[in-house]
C-alpha cells in the first residue's frame, strides 16, 4: 500500500512485521528448547532450577525444611522419638528429592547432625534441635518451622514484587510498538493524501 501511493513504511511499521516474521518462522524454537531442558541431565536440571529458578531465592529448601522440623516438632508434642519421625518421613513424603536426602542423612548421628547433613537446617539449628530434646523440646522443631515458612513467604513475596512490574513494563512496550506499528501508517497516508 505504501509504494503504491509512493512513501516509505514507518520505522514502527517494519518492527512489528519483523516481529511477526520472526514469531511465525521460528514458532519451532520454544517447543525445542522445552525438550533440550526435559532431556537434560537431572543434576544439570537441579542446577538449573537452583540458579534460575525459585530454588535461587531457596524457597524449595526452606519448604521442606519447615515440613520436616514441622513433623518432628508434632513428633516431639506427642512424645515420639525424632529419629522414628525423621525415617517414616524419608519413606512417606511425596517428595522424592526430599526422601533421598532423609535416608541419606539418617544413617547414624543424632536429629540435629542429620538434619544438618541432609542440608535442611544450618549447624547451629541443629544443635538448637539436639540440645532441646525431652518432653519440652518440642518447640524447637516448632518454631524453626515457623520460622522457615515465613522465610518461603518473605521471598516469595519479594519474587512477585519484582516479577510483576517488569511483566507490565514487557506488555507495555509490546503493546506500545504494536500500536505505532498499526496507527504510524494510517497516519502517514491520511497526511499523504492531503
């Protein structure tokens, strides 16, 4: 249309058809990259995850730390030793990276050195967790779960804090080259025709 009334496409214009070229001819690309990632090794995978994902922020290790101190924190109220609450977790738990590391950090040692071995909580936890146990230590557990949930929730909190206005800033510049790239010609043809 625009070199049959003998003007130039607009800047704008040129953008968002190349954009649209690009999306229509490499449409392939997203469903390849998505198979490269399912096919990729698994400790390749986890580090992945770790680095780029919510498992960066450590949301996925506080989680599980708070579900098991929050197990061995009911285990210890009703009177049930830590170490049966720490095994029958490492066989019940519907997580599987979950369940490898308790049996792993299972064999031998006290809760707290087990704990601390499978990565769920930092030396001095688990020697809060060793040096509380008895009738009253239940509160240990308990509020080192507490503790850790408000951790998940903080960063994930500040992880949507951060998400968000750069996903409005993205579909706003989006939306914002798609309406020059729709309205910059039609204004430049009613000025050429006047």
């Amino acid at each position: 249309i625009f070199e049959d009334f003998g003007m130039e496409m607009p800047i704008w214009s040129r953008i968002a058809e190349r954009c649209a070229w690009v999306v229509a001819v490499t449409w392939y690309v997203v469903p390849l990259i998505l198979l490269v990632v399912f096919l990729l090794p698994l400790r390749l995978r986890r580090f992945v995850w770790r680095q780029c994902g919510l498992g960066g922020l450590g949301v996925l290790d506080d989680a599980r730390a708070a579900a098991v101190l929050g197990t061995l924190g009911a285990a210890a109220a009703e009177h049930r030793a830590p170490d049966a609450a720490l095994a029958s977790l490492g066989v019940a738990t519907d997580d599987s990276g979950l369940a490898a590391r308790l049996r792993r950090a299972v064999a031998g040692g006290s809760v707290g050195v087990a704990l601390v071995r499978a990565g769920l909580t930092t030396t001095p936890e688990g020697d809060l967790i060793d040096a509380e146990r008895g009738p009253h230590g239940a509160w240990m557990p308990a509020a080192l779960a507490r503790n850790r949930r408000q951790r998940v929730l903080e960063r994930t909190w500040i992880a949507s804090e951060l998400l968000l206005p750069l996903i409005v800033l993205f579909m706003g510049a989006f939306v914002l080259m798609e309406a020059l790239g729709l309205l910059t010609p039609l204004y430049q043809l009613i000025m050429g025709l006047t």
